[in-house]
C-alpha cells in the first residue's frame, strides 16, 4: 500500500517499504493551492507516477498541514454552527470550492476545510492512472504535525485508517453531520 503526501508546493509518494518519491509543483501551474493550468498539473503528476514507478493499485492521500485549514470549535450546537459558518467564510477560496468535515473529539469539535478544485486534481490523475485511493484525510488527524514523513509516521498512519476514515474528504456519508439540517447547508458552501 502507497501513501501519497499532498503540500502546498510538493508531493511525496511513499511505497509500502517507505521509500519515498517527492516533486516539487511547477511554478507555472500552481499558486496558493490554486492550479493556474488543470489539464497540464493533471499530466504533471501522471509523468510523477511513472517516473516513481507507483504500481500499487490501491494509495492512501494524506493532506498536509499547508492545505489542510482547521479549527476547534464548540460542543454546543448553537454556538458551533456560527463558528463554523465564520470559519468556512474566512477561507480563501471562491463559495463552492470548500469541502468541510467535522470531527467530533470528547472535549471539542474540529472543522477540517480544503480547496476541493484543488484536491480534485490529484484524484484526476489518480483515477487516469487506475488508481484506487482509499481515503483522503488530514495528516492532523493522526496526532502529527511535520512538513516530511518518516518511515515511523507512515506505520503509525497505518495503524489508524479507522481514524482518518472519520475525517475522509471522500466519504459522503461522513459529511451527515448530527446538528441538522442548517449545518449541513453551511458545509455545502
């Protein structure tokens, strides 16, 4: 099993013995997270995948922390849907390009955002080159905050899918938030 890393300025692909392949995005086709040329970052990172010899079939994404937008909000359901709803507004992106998931912990509630354009990039290419990806969640998640992985964080992300399942930006089902319907509008941003 792969795991694919996602920065804001760089990719790293891990393989299952932790060897890791890392490409820097061209500046031509990337600026702040927003792809400047769709159908050339997408071949950008096909030509990645070849030239890392990725032959596994199956990749789990981790989102690093430079594209990944989090805050903690309240357990009181009146009090997070005007969190939240300040939060996603906050975000540099345009109204549409926001996907959102909460993850509801015992002593608070994180709103994790991202530019969904620009993820969407990635399982483009991901999907072309017959890849499945398993789950796309935040690096946080897993108690770990780092700009590069080691071959210890990639066996402790391992051990925890269970987790980065509850925070997976491809799992609609765990976009059914328990606050209602009001709630969810927000996170349709």
């Amino acid at each position: 099993m792969s795991f694919f890393y996602i920065q804001g300025k760089f990719v790293i692909l891990y393989d299952p013995h932790g060897l890791r392949n890392r490409s820097d995005y061209p500046v031509n086709l990337v600026l702040n997270q927003e792809i400047i040329d769709r159908e050339k970052f997408v071949n950008f990172l096909l030509s990645f995948f070849k030239n890392a010899k990725l032959s596994d079939r199956k990749v789990k994404i981790i989102l690093g922390d430079s594209v990944v937008y989090q805050k903690s909000v309240s357990l009181n359901e009146g009090e997070r849907e005007e969190q939240v709803k300040k939060f996603l507004d906050s975000l540099p992106f345009e109204p549409g390009q926001v996907s959102a998931k909460i993850y509801n912990g015992k002593t608070a509630s994180v709103v994790f955002a991202i530019n969904k354009s620009f993820v969407d990039s990635f399982l483009r290419a991901f999907e072309i080159f017959g890849v499945n990806v398993l789950y796309l969640s935040p690096l946080s998640i897993f108690g770990i905050s780092k700009d590069i992985l080691d071959i210890e964080d990639i066996r402790e992300i391992s051990r925890k899918d269970e987790i980065a399942k509850k925070v997976d930006f491809l799992n609609k089902e765990s976009q059914r938030f328990s606050i209602g319907r009001i709630f969810q509008r927000i996170f349709s941003k």
